[in-house]
C-alpha cells in the first residue's frame, strides 16, 4: 500500500480554507517556519567536531512578528528575536528570546497589533504615536561591555549576553534619536564608529557621527546635513575618513501623514557617497570645519560594504577605498510603485570603489572593479583588518547556473559560501546542496595572531527540503566541506545580521544546568548494584 505524500506546510489545502490574520505575513521563501519561539536547547547535536579553540558565541537576530503586521508592510518590519548559539569545549547551546521593546511590551499588554507601516508613526494607533517603534531586529553589536540589539531608527536595547533579556534603552545616552545597525569597530584605534540618520526627528536631513571609545565614552561628535533625507544603512571607515553609503530612496512626511510609506524608491538617484573626516578636531589637510563631500556613481542599490582602506600619494593627494555588493533593482516592492517591474534584470554582483578625494564635491567617481562576477551579498572580512587593505572575502553568493530552492534575490536567494583571495583571484565555494539557503557569515580568527582569514567561518544554513537550521562550522584551510555542523531541531527565522562575541570573563550558561547527581537513589531494577559514581 502506497504512503501517503507527505505534509506540505505552504500547500494551499493545509488549513482547511480557514483564514487567520497571520496569512498575509507569511513569507513564501520561508518554507512555513512557525516563528513566534522563544527558549533553550542545552547541547546540540554535532556533526564532526567543533574545534575546541571554538570560544564564544554568535549572537544572530531574526525579523520575527509577534502579531501579524500591517498588510503592505516591507519583509523588515517585525519584532527582533535573538537567536544565540553559544560554543564551547565542543559543545554548543541554544537560547532564543525576544528584545522586550517598547513596542512589544505595549503590543503584548494590549494582545493586538497597534504599529502599522515601517517607520510610519502617522499608521501607528493613536495612543502608541510617542513611542519608539523600533523593532531591534537588525543586527546584534557587543562595545564596552555591553550587547546591543540594533535598528537604524532609533537608539539601541541593551540585552544580557547570556539570559538575553532586556536591560535599558540607549545605555550610551547617545547623542540624537537614531544609531546605525551597521557601525564599524575600528581595530586599531579601538573605538566603535557611529552615524545616526534622520537623527533630529522623522524626515530630517540631519546626520549625527562619532565614536564610542572602549569605556563607552562619547568623543568626535559631529553633525553634518546629507544631500537628501536619503536611506543610510552602512558605512565604510578608514583611518581618517566615514564614507556613507546612502541608497536611492527618498523620505516624506506629508507622504506619510496620507498613510504612504516611509520609504519611496527613485531611480533617477544615484548611488551617493558622503564622506566625513572622521576627527573634527584633528581635520586631514585641505578640510574646513564641518566639512562633509558628496560623490555619486550611476543608479544601484549599494546594499552592504565589506572593508576599506585609504591611500596618500606622494602630492598628498588621498584615495579612499571600500567593496560592496552591487544591484540594479529595488530590493524593497513595498518602497516602489505598482508599475514597476519586480527586481529588474537581477542583475547584480561585487565591487569596488574608489573615491578620490582630490577631486571636487559633487563628482562622479570612476568605474567601480568587478572583484566577483555573480550576485553576492553580507560579505564579511577579518575584521581585525577593517581600516586596512585586505586580501580574504567571505561572501554569500548565488550561483546563477544551479537551480535554487527561491528566485535568485538578494540576499533573500543565496545559496553557497564563497571565499575569494582577491590577490589571485582564486574562489573556493562551500556549497550546502541545491535544497539550501544560506546567511550573512561571521568569521573567528584561529588565534589573536594567525595571519590573515586563517580561522573558521560559520554560518547559519537554512534547509528547505528537511525544515531545519544547521550552523555549519568551515576551517579556511579547506574551505569546501564543514568540520562541524552544529544541529538546530527545527527551522529558525532567517537573520538579518549577527555577530560572534568571544566567550566573556564573567559569563554563565545560558541554559538551564541541572542539580549534580551526589548519590543515587538506590530505587533502579538493579537497585543492589554497588553505586560508584565517581568512575563515571
Ligand atoms: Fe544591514
């Protein structure tokens, strides 16, 4: 007698014709994982082994609703979930717990949804309008001592690296209303780098820039005006410079009074640079106070930078330099117009720029150089190397010529893990199998002083045919196969972005740890076996 085929959980008979608010917030692309999760798997199952020099844990965050978002809403908008896997002596544990916002906290008093678009306070319900309305769901920082869960628009939660739970909101007491999700550690001057935008309240053009040094001390603030109230999500650092990278969508609030969204996309913009010394009180030569310069290139969709570095000619003549990922689409439908037709061509792949700062504010920079010819996306470097030139990218790509479980979007689409040593050219690709989907990578050095991308790089992999997550565990010196596969028991929300933190002095588990066993019972079948626990 034949099986039955199995379940389909996105198949249009699973419920019965039964309609829940919930359907519309469903993503296509997440193969029906329930989301919603929040608690602990002590000791993982493994696959190989996980090096033991292996310390620390990989903070990653999830667009996770509690409640069913407003219909129109970008894939964006949603509750920030933290998901941490901790390792250690070979073993690995799970915690996941939601950042108690503000908004959540009013949501889940209330029992209902009361936000409503992106960044849309004039959608909210009129009672919750003064509130932050800042999901925390996009990316997980640890600086001075303290774990951050970040969203550009607002200031940061702090949240406890080991319970996760929710200390206090803006624990810098940082300067304007917003800090990026993307600010950049400086390794060798030790300072964490920070821009805000729409930092003196909704619809400003007013950006706020300055460091955290390792006590969480504010130093280097400045203020500058973009071009545009424009969409600024990353940022590139050199020594002396902050290049912001600001995508092609525009902000209005009389747009959003009528219920449009926060964000519109142009395609007549550019691709626009701004470029700031980053110590206002020690200014490169040929820069006046306050001075900030604007570059562009043609229309694209700049969406995250890898690492970056400068140079100084012998006439003092300075060029900067930064690598991103490059596309010719709106990444956003919900930001476009109806007419528009979805994701363009696709076209898409990684680049570098260079700025040269010679050159007056206002122009148009050179022909990016193509350093990986397929779409790529949440490319991370050895961060100890951020400010100086590099030679090792770890970069998620698609590769188009293999069939893929979802469209070939970014970063929605990526499919494998590629590693480039960009002085030869050379790409070794670690490639899950065509039923995978994978993320934003993170990368752990072998030890303080091992040369550059000699180390381990992990990432989460989503697995579409079985409904599963596995943290794969590759060692850079074969790149092409895991030595550890650390195993979830289900499907988790795919991340935004996430980070590794080295195992802390003062850390404790994060899971439940049982009562040690100092004597039997002596009640088991064989209860006159002699008991010696101490040979166990
Ligand atoms: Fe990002």
């Amino acid at each position: 007698m034949p099986f039955p085929p199995p379940p389909n959980p996105n198949g249009s008979n699973s419920f019965f014709g039964l309609h829940s608010s919930w359907s519309s917030t469903r993503s296509p692309f997440e193969n029906g994982v329930a989301g919603r999760f929040e608690g602990e798997v002590a000791d993982l199952a493994i696959f190989g082994e996980i090096p033991k020099e292996l310390n620390g844990t990989f903070y990653r965050i999830m667009v996770d609703p509690f409640y069913p978002v407003l219909e129109g809403n970008a894939p964006i908008e949603g509750d920030g979930n933290i998901c941490a896997v901790r390792v250690k002596d070979g073993r690995a544990d799970l915690k996941v717990r939601y950042v108690d916002t503000e908004r959540l906290r009013l949501e889940r008093q209330a029992n209902k949804r009361l936000f409503g678009l992106y960044r849309n306070p004039f959608t909210h319900h009129p009672c919750v309008r003064a509130a932050v309305d800042s999901t925390a769901n996009t990316n997980m920082v640890y600086w001075a001592g303290k774990l951050l869960a970040l969203k550009e628009s607002a200031q940061p939660y702090q949240v406890h690296p080991d319970t996760l739970e929710t200390i206090t909101y803006n624990p810098f007491n940082s300067p304007g209303l917003t800090f990026s999700a993307h600010p950049k550690v400086d390794p060798y001057t030790e300072e964490l780098v920070v821009f805000g935008y729409e930092a003196k309240g909704l619809g400003t053009d007013d950006i706020v820039i300055y460091a955290l040094d390792k006590q969480g001390t504010i130093k280097d603030e400045q203020w500058i005006k973009g071009p545009w109230a424009a969409f600024i999500h990353d940022c590139a650092i050199t020594p002396n410079f902050i290049i912001l990278v600001l995508w092609p969508y525009e902000t209005d609030v009389e747009h959003m009074k009528k219920g449009g969204q926060h964000w519109i996309y142009n395609k007549d913009r550019p691709a626009t640079f701004v470029v700031v010394p980053r110590h206002p009180n020690n200014l490169p030569a040929g820069w006046k106070a306050g001075e900030s310069r604007v570059y562009h290139w043609e229309h694209a969709v700049l969406l995250h930078t890898a690492g970056s570095w400068e140079e100084t000619a012998k006439n003092g003549d300075v060029k900067l330099f930064f690598e991103s990922s490059r596309m010719f689409y709106n990444l956003f439908l919900a930001f476009g117009s109806p007419t528009d037709k979805p994701f363009g061509d696709m076209q898409a792949d990684y680049v570098r720029w260079e700025i040269d700062l010679s050159q007056p504010t206002n122009t148009k920079v050179a022909e990016p150089t193509v350093i990986l010819d397929m779409p790529g996306e949440m490319a991370r470097i050895d961060e100890r190397f951020l400010t100086k030139p590099y030679d090792k990218l770890f970069c998620p790509v698609i590769p188009l010529e293999q069939p893929s479980p979802i469209p070939p979007i970014l970063p929605a689409g990526l499919r494998a893990y590629a590693l480039l040593d960009k002085p030869s050219g050379k790409v070794d690709m670690f490639d899950p199998g065509q039923a995978c989907t994978v993320e934003e990578p993170i990368f752990v050095p072998r030890s303080k002083n091992a040369p550059e991308g000699d180390g381990w790089m992990l990432g989460m992999i989503q697995r579409m045919d079985v409904n599963r997550s596995d943290l794969v565990v590759l060692d850079t010196k074969d790149f092409t196969k895991p030595v550890a596969i650390i195993q979830l028991p289900f499907k988790v929300k795919g991340q935004i972005h996430g980070n590794w933190v080295d195992a802390l002095p003062e850390e404790k588990s994060m899971t439940r740890v049982l009562e040690p066993v100092e004597k039997m019972m002596g009640k088991g079948a064989l209860q006159d076996e002699q008991a010696n626990l101490s040979h166990i």
